[in-house]
C-alpha cells in the first residue's frame, strides 16, 4: 500500500482513531481523565505497554492541571524533555520552563561533590518558590533529592511526571517515587524517555485555558 500524503492534523487524527481501535481491541479501557495522557504517551511512542504500566496519584491530573492554571514552574531534568514541551501551549498558561543541566555551575558542583548533575539540579529546583512540576524523563538521580526531603518532611505545591529510562536506578526511584506519597504520574519499569515526559506535559496542558492542542 503506497503511504499518502496528509496535513499534520489528519495524521495525528487517524493515529488516535488506531490507537483507540487498537485499545478496544485488547479490551483495554482507560478512565476518562488519563485516557487522554495514555494516549499522547502511545503516540509518541507506538508503544501500547504504557497502557498498562502508567500510574496516576489519586486527583493528580486535576492538581497538576491546577498548577499549570496558577503558573506553576515547569523544571525537567533534561533540556531534550525541555525541547519536547509544547511552548505555545506554556506560553499561553504563563508557565515558567526551566532546565538547569546544562548551567556551568551546577557542573562544577556535581563535580566537586561527586554526583551527578541530575542531583544537584534538583537540588536547586527545590528552592525555585511557588508550585513546581518536576518532569523526569531521563535521569533517575534527578528525583533522589526531591525523594529525600520529601520522606524527611512532606513538601507542598508539588507534583512529578517519573518517566525515566534506562537500567541503572530506574525501576528502584520509581518504585521508590510511587511509594512516597508524592503526587506523581509514573511510568513503572525500564521504559520511559524524555519523549515520554514531555508527551505527558503535553498531554496534561492540552484543554486547560486556552492551551488547546494544536
């Protein structure tokens, strides 16, 4: 079957209307509010697992799209979840993006200390005032911070998207993130990308506002 050519809002059109004949197919049915949030995250990855390996906080989709209402500071871990983040959208709810990775202090830092920049990051994030959305989809050592002082003393005005991917501390910081407490959206298992996090930011912007899906 030769591929035809499609402007960009049919192609996204009949990717969602096979992602759900396919779903339905399995017999897989999602809650109206996440239903949403899966499919962007299947959509970008033409992977149909995350259906069943995606967690939800009990009312998170309502807190983080809140937040997002209030401006909340939006810090990923990454500046490739960073790029992947919808700034029109972000523009139009008056979000505040940030990743601080790449800053040559934070470097230096991690350096001296022994740790990854990931942490020290983090680090930094936590003193950012006002309600802050921590994306995760790379790094595992950018939550341990935030997992810390949250065991230590419960923090407010936060949420997670946990979707990093990898081998090393994946599956244990999100196991660790689900069991804390924190208001999160979670990937379990190995599978996760930046892609994934920032299609999960996406997702949760789209419909708040004036942040329409473009």
């Amino acid at each position: 079957m030769e591929p035809r050519d499609m402007n960009p809002s049919a192609i996204e059109r009949r990717s969602m209307e096979i992602i759900d004949a396919e779903l339905a197919g399995a017999r897989i049915t999602l809650a109206a509010d996440i239903a949403p949030i899966v499919r962007r995250v299947i959509h970008a990855t033409a992977d149909f697992s995350f259906a069943g390996t995606m967690r939800f906080s009990d009312g998170i989709v309502d807190r983080i799209r809140g937040m997002t209402r209030s401006g909340a500071a939006v810090v990923t871990d990454t500046n490739m979840a960073l790029a992947g983040i919808n700034k029109e959208a972000a523009r139009r709810l008056n979000l505040t993006l940030a990743c601080l990775m790449a800053e040559p202090d934070v470097a230096e830092e991690a350096r001296s200390r022994g740790i990854t920049r990931a942490a020290v990051s983090m680090e930094r994030a936590l003193g950012v005032p006002g309600p802050k959305l921590f994306v995760c989809g790379n790094a595992p050592t950018f939550l341990m911070p935030l997992l810390d002082r949250y065991e230590a003393c419960a923090i407010d005005d936060i949420a997670v998207i946990g979707a990093p991917v990898g081998f090393v501390n994946v599956v244990e910081t999100k196991e660790r993130l689900w069991a804390s407490g924190i208001p999160c959206v979670t990937a379990m298992g190995r599978r996760g990308g930046s892609g994934v996090a920032a299609a999960i930011v996406n997702a949760l912007m789209y419909g708040v506002g004036d942040a329409s899906q473009p």
